[in-house]
C-alpha cells in the first residue's frame, strides 16, 4: 500500500496524463525537493505494472539505485529489475526496470512503453540519441526535477509542467521554513569564470585562506551548534581542511567526497541521525538523493549556477520532527548575488539558442543583510525579522562611541544598542563569577565584542548568560588557542 499522495501530486499525475493524451512525447516535470517526486515516479510506474506494460526508469547515479528500489516497494511497485553489472535484482523480464544511465547507454535498452528520466537536469549525450531513435520516438519521456534548467534543455523537450514551487510548498508545511544568515563577504577577485560558473581551482585559493575557514567554524559554533548540519565546499581539499578545522575545535565532523563509498556513507548517515556527528563537510555531492535530517546548511562554495543554488538549500528544506526551520549560513554572498531560494523559478526550459538583446528588465529587489544581526532580510524589509533591528536613513559614514568607523565595501561594523551592551555585560560577568575569572576578564569580553571599554556600567549585577553569549564566549576561546599554536599546527 502506498503512501496516500498530497493535492500537489495529484494534480502534476494528472496534467502528465493530460499532456500524453495531448500528444506530448517529451515531459519535464519540474517539482522542489521535498515534493516526493519519486513517489509520483512510483506512481507512474504503478499503473504501468498494473496495465501489464513496461517501464524504464533512469538514475544518474549508481548509489540511487538501491534507493529508488526501496522506495517504490513501499508504494507496492514490486515487479522490478535492476540495469546496473551483477545486481541481485537483475531480471529483463519485470515490467519495471531501474537503471544507471552509465550502465543503460553500454547495454541493449529493452523495450518500454514509457521512460522516467529522475534528475532530469543532468542531461547526457546518450538521452538525445535515446529520444531519437526512430524505435523511441512515440514513446513517452518523462524527466523529474527541481531544477531542469540546464542550457539546451527545451530543445530535447517539449513541455514543462510546473508541480509546485518551493514557497507554495513552504506555505503548505510540507517543506521546512529558513532564516539565513551572511557574515562574511569573501574577496573572489581573480575568480575567472568557467561555463558561467566560478572556476574551481581560483575559488579554492580564495576560499580556504585561514581567516575565512575560522570563520565558518567559529560562525557555526555561535549560531549553529546543536543543528545537524552539512557543509559545502569548493574542492576536496577545501572540504577536507573545514573538516579538520572543526574536528580541530571539538566539533564531530565527517567528509565525503564522489569516491566515498556506499558503505561508508551510509555508516556517516547513520552517525549523522544519531547525534554522534555534528557537521558533514563535502563537495558537490549531497546536493541530490539525499533524505537526511538536515537543520542547518552551511555555504563555504560561492556560486552563479542556479541549479547548485538549489540543490545545495534544498538538503535542509525537508520537515522534521521538533524542526522549526533550517538555519543557512552563506559565507559565499549566494544570496545576495542570486536571491533566496523561493525567489528563483522559470516558466519556460533554455532553448539553447544564442540570447538576443531585450529590453531591459526592472532591476529585481534582492535581500539585504541587518546591519545589527547579520540576518538575511526579504527585499523592502525595513524592520529585521530576526531581531526587530530598523536601520535609520544614514550616509556612507557612521559613528560609533569612541572612534569612527568608515562604511566599507565589507559592510559596516555593527553598531549595538545600549541595552544589548549592557545585557552583554551583564552576563559575562555572571560567567566571570561562576567560572573563578580573574577580576577584569569581563570587562575585556566586552572590548573584544564591542571595541572600547564598559565604562560606567560595573556598577550592574550579573545575568544569568543567553546561549548566544555562551556560544560566542566558546568561539572566542577557540579563535584565542588556535591563535596560541604554532603556525605549522594551525
């Protein structure tokens, strides 16, 4: 019995029945992760198997296959065989075959009344010859994605059929809310720019500097500890020094790359929803298939392509049990360079042809971040969501109490209210007390989060610290003993 399918599913199952009875050979089929895309697949394939026909699925990767096999027997789509070497499922006589497109585009292709093309987006060489083959031609071709578009897509397929988007989904509670945050804007000049997308071994050098990978780590453990967590890098090299940076302040972390192996990543998965590793740190490589319990997202990888955008978000945007929202640090200036997530959609597939020049569009309003709290506000949001902070009409230089301080290209140092100061005080000289410090230590904690002296408030008792005082305490702890080694253990 299979799981009773949401409005949303319905609705796209029955316009890619419409779109077959319309004639349409070739279907994409665009739906945000979270949507349960391989249930509709299953779905599909479900009344295929019962109308004694065949079917062709396709994975673009060997490690989804078992995993679309489990999923369509939950939904009681059991007559299946597997395309992929001396898998035990081998079996060319079930109406359901499952197949790597590495393995199918080497083998004989065995008849089928319909395809499924999963993760539609990855568009190979073989798909093309596939769909034109005149023994393929009037055989329905449905491609499954959350983001079908690559450039030349539309010239492969016919029609597009949009099943929901990623705010509809957000509204309806069926994908997780977020809250990003952006505290640091890296330098990327000398990043050339390679099939519209940052060069990766220019962004590597610019991305793993030690002032920039502390502050991933030190950022994570201020806002994000507690949160299951993956983190995105640029290369394996870059992936695999976040990985020893954190392990190196106490964090449970692990790394997967491409070459990890089945096995392998599924015993890190099972470590991962056990609580016993806090951050995955990998390259380019969990951004599909992958159903983890993901509450925070961490962006060390800038980016121009839409798509890996996405993808990448989109790990943290499934619901979960006692998951309020997905916490998303963008270290990359992602957002602000793209937008958030529910803001990217297209209505049409790229027809690949060369783009003349139009009119000029209306510069669309992208997020800012809140000069107080880092928060990545919606476009035209005066008043902060996340902390109520509402910045007042100011010219490029500000002040502050005891220096100035010049608006620069990396932002503007953030300026606190008195009673943040005095609350800050507050509670780190309650940690003071409690912790046996040396008279002074919280007066210091405070020049060090502030840039001047608490003059005038040591006359106020102690408070009971917030967790984001004890967090950043604890990265400041960590900052000042890496800082205490010598360079070659850094």
């Amino acid at each position: 019995m299979g799981a009773i399918l949401r409005p949303q599913q319905t609705a796209l199952l029955d316009q890619i029945d419409q779109a077959i009875a319309d004639g349409d050979r070739r279907i994409m089929a665009q739906a945000p992760t979270g949507f349960g895309k391989t249930v509709v697949a299953a779905t599909i394939a479900g009344k295929i198997m019962d109308a004694g026909e065949r079917a062709i699925v396709t994975v673009p990767a060997l490690s989804l296959i078992d995993q679309t096999v489990e999923r369509f027997y939950r939904e009681g789509v059991r007559d299946v065989g597997v395309i992929q070497a001396d898998h035990i499922l081998t079996n060319y006589k079930r109406s359901i075959q499952i197949a790597s497109v590495q393995t199918l585009q080497r083998r004989v292709i065995p008849r089928a009344d319909l395809v499924i093309i999963d993760e539609a987006h990855r568009w190979y060489e073989f798909y093309g010859e596939w769909f034109n083959h005149p023994d393929w031609r009037d055989v329905p071709f449905i491609g499954l994605s959350a983001t079908p578009w690559t450039r030349g897509l539309g010239r492969h397929y016919e029609k597009l059929i949009i099943g929901s988007t990623t705010i509809e989904l957000i509204a309806a509670g069926y994908l997780s809310k977020f809250r990003v945050y952006a505290p640091s804007s890296p330098d990327l000049t000398g990043v050339r720019t390679v099939a519209g997308d940052f060069r990766e071994d220019d962004l590597a050098k610019a991305m793993d500097k030690s002032a920039l990978v502390a502050d991933v780590v030190d950022t994570w453990i201020a806002r994000g500890k507690g949160r299951p967590t993956l983190c995105f890098a640029v290369d394996r090299a870059h992936a695999k020094n976040l990985q020893q940076k954190f392990l190196a302040s106490g964090v449970a972390a692990e790394y997967v790359d491409a070459y990890t192996s089945a096995n392998d990543r599924a015993a890190i998965a099972k470590r991962f929803h056990a609580g016993e590793v806090e951050v995955v740190c990998n390259v380019g490589c969990l951004t599909t298939g992958v159903d983890w319990d993901v509450r925070a997202i961490i962006l060390a990888r800038p980016t121009k392509s839409e798509m890996l955008f996405v993808q990448m978000i989109g790990r943290g945007l499934r619901t979960a049990d006692g998951k309020d929202d997905c916490l998303i640090l963008d270290h990359s200036d992602n957002h602000l360079r793209l937008g958030f997530v529910t803001d990217i959609q297209h209505d049409k597939l790229d027809s690949g042809r060369e783009r003349q020049k139009a009119e000029p569009k209306p510069k669309t309003a992208l997020p800012k971040k809140c000069p107080k709290c880092t928060f990545l506000k919606p476009p035209k949001t005066p008043l902060c969501p996340a902390c109520g902070f509402k910045p007042e009409p100011k010219c490029d230089v500000v002040s502050k109490e005891g220096e100035l301080v010049e608006f620069s290209a990396r932002g503007v140092q953030r300026q606190a209210s008195n009673q943040e100061r005095v609350t800050f005080f507050r509670e780190v000289k309650h940690i003071q007390v409690m912790r046996g410090y040396k008279p002074g230590w919280a007066k210091y904690q405070y020049k060090e989060k502030f840039g001047h002296w608490p003059n005038g408030l040591e006359g106020f008792s102690p408070l009971k610290p917030s967790a984001e005082t004890l967090n950043w305490i604890k990265s400041r702890q960590i900052a000042y003993a890496k800082a205490a080694r010598p360079a070659w253990q850094r």
